[in-house]
C-alpha cells in the first residue's frame, strides 16, 4: 500500500518538475547573466585619455596573426585548441579607433578588402544596369601612408608555479598559482619607402590562482566529518592579449611623438605623457591615467625647462643676422 501512494505522488510530482525546467519567454534562468560590453582595462583607459595629434594618422592593418603556435597547455590530455586568440587584428583596430578618444587614427579596411572590393563591383555593375554608361561611379577608396604589422610573437605557459598549504588535526588549506606570459610585437611600416619607422615589443603576464580548504575528522566514533571548499581565477588569455596590444598603440605614439613623426596638438599634456614614458622604459611601461601629483609634477617641469622672456630675447639677440640677397637672386612670388 505505501508502495502504491509513493507511486502515486511520482506522478504528480513530475509535471511540477518538468514544468520548473522551462524558461519564460523574456525572462533568463537563475544562472544566466546578461551580455555586456567589454569594460575598458586600466591600459585602455590610459590610451583613450592621450591628448589628440594635430591632424589624423591614415593607418592600414592588413593581419595580425597567431605566430606562437602552441596549443592551450594541459596536464592531463592532449590539447588542440590554441593557446591565444585567433582575431588579434580586431583587437588591433579596436586599440588605434579609441586612441586618443578615436582621434588619433584613421584605420582604413583591409582585412577584408576583397569582400570590399566584391560589394563595389557589385553596385557599379547595378547603377550601369539601370543608369546606362552615364551612371556615376563610386569615389575612390581612401588609402593609407602607413602600414602596421606584427603578430603574436609567444605564450610561454609555467613561467612561474608555486604553492603552499598546511594541515592539522584534519583540517587544511592550501593554495597554488600558475603565471604564464603572452608577447606581441607591433611595427609601423612607411607605404612610400619601405621603411620600418617604429617597432615596439610588449609582454603581458597571466595569473592562475588555486585556493582550497578542507577538513577530515573524527566527530565521533562511527562518525567522520569531510567537507571541502575552494575556488579559481584564471585571467582570461584574450583579454591579456587585448592589453598588451593596448600598450603597444600607446608605445608606437610616445616613441613616434618622441623622434618627431607626429605632434600632439597641446605642448604640455604632451611633454607629461612623453616625460612619463621616457622615465617608465627601463623597467615597465603602464599607460594608465596619471595621478593628480604627477600630473601637477610634470606640468611643473614642463615650465621649468620653457626659458624665461628674458632668456628667449637674448637667444634670439645672439643669432647671426641673415644673410644679404644675392644681386642675381629672383624675386619670388607672393601668395595670395
């Protein structure tokens, strides 16, 4: 009889069961979290926050490839997923359009230029088709001065393992950790000489944590009490590889502002940018907001080092005089 009422209640019971698996439509399940934009990482906010040049750089990316050709490392079994994204190049892109708040750069397509170059044939052909030879053609597209190029160049994995734990009377906690390290390099390139007119090389390291507890104990004579608790944090590889390119772009701009390839539109934020990077080489590079002291020290400086009015009229009072014109020398020509 009991045996029959158990019954019974299973089948009740199981429509309830099935029916609280299902979803509303509109509403997401207790563990389901909403999509997000990827926030900004502090390497990322410091690029976006650099001063603007004083006009546009016109920039081409043409790939930015894997070139470590490892695989994700494991102890276990044999892996054959890679090691690093696929689609550095959009992280690339995404690196030069927010540089400067996006104005510092004019990217220009070419990671898919042949899918460009089908669409345009394809709405010259139907503007002919339908307007006759008479139909207006298409404006030209924009080219670039200047090429970047690179890759990912290494992921070294166990740079650096470690741990340590403790145990007594059955009751213990340990931790471990695991650092692996990702390189990417980035070179501009001149479109008009061949010439490469920057090349920087950036590491980001990646941190794997471990910590677990645990307890095993005799609470009675029959008794035993076990239990376990822990939890990991591994730094995700693509957002590693995100920031180092991040702080590639910004290298490219304080090196190219530093040997004269490009100005900043501002003299003084520039000198507090260049100044930063310039004392930050020897050991880490952190293209991060500065604090209000360094900001307020560099400033500070900056007009320290600009010669007084005093200095600047007897530098130019101790100049030669330019020279006499020549008797056969021509006019030259006023523009309007």
């Amino acid at each position: 009889m009991t045996s029959q009422i158990a019954r019974i209640l299973a089948l009740l019971c199981s429509p309830l069961a099935l029916a609280g698996c299902q979803t509303v439509a509109g509403e997401r399940e207790i563990l389901a979290e909403a999509p997000q934009v990827t926030p900004s990482s502090p390497t990322g906010i410091g690029l976006e926050s650099l001063p603007p040049p004083q006009r546009p750089i016109d920039v081409a990316l043409y790939a930015f490839p894997d070139l470590t050709g490892q695989n994700k490392p494991s102890d276990n079994f044999a892996e054959y997923s890679r090691a690093v994204t696929q689609g550095g190049s959009a992280f690339v892109v995404d690196a030069l359009r927010r540089a400067g708040g996006g104005r510092w750069f004019n990217v220009v397509e070419r990671g898919g230029l042949q899918a460009l170059l089908q669409e345009r044939q394809l709405i010259r052909a139907t503007r002919v088709e339908y307007q006759g030879a008479s139909a207006a053609p298409l404006p030209p597209l924009r080219f670039a001065g200047l090429i970047l190029e690179g890759g990912i160049l290494a992921y070294d994995a166990n740079t650096v393992t470690g741990g340590f734990g403790a145990r007594y009377l059955g009751i213990g906690a340990d931790t471990k950790y695991r650092r692996d390290a990702v390189t990417v390099a980035l070179r501009l390139v001149s479109v008009q000489s061949g010439q490469v007119l920057l090349s920087v090389t950036t590491t980001k390291t990646i941190y794997s944590v471990l910590v677990d507890g645990s307890t095993y104990k005799f609470i009675a004579i029959d008794k035993i009490l076990e239990a376990e608790a822990g939890f990991s944090r591994n730094e995700p590889t693509q957002l590693a590889v995100r920031e180092a390119i991040e702080l590639g772009v910004y290298a490219l701009i304080m090196e190219g502002a530093e040997k004269g390839l490009w100005k900043f539109r501002t003299g003084l934020a520039a000198a507090e940018h260049v100044k930063r990077y310039k004392s930050s080489k020897p050991l880490k590079v952190k293209a991060e907001i500065p604090s209000d002291s360094d900001r307020r020290q560099a400033l500070a400086e900056a007009e320290a080092a600009a010669p007084s009015p005093e200095a600047a009229s007897m530098m130019l009072a101790a100049l030669p005089p330019p020279a006499p014109p020549r008797a056969d020398a021509k006019p030259q020509p006023v523009s309007p």
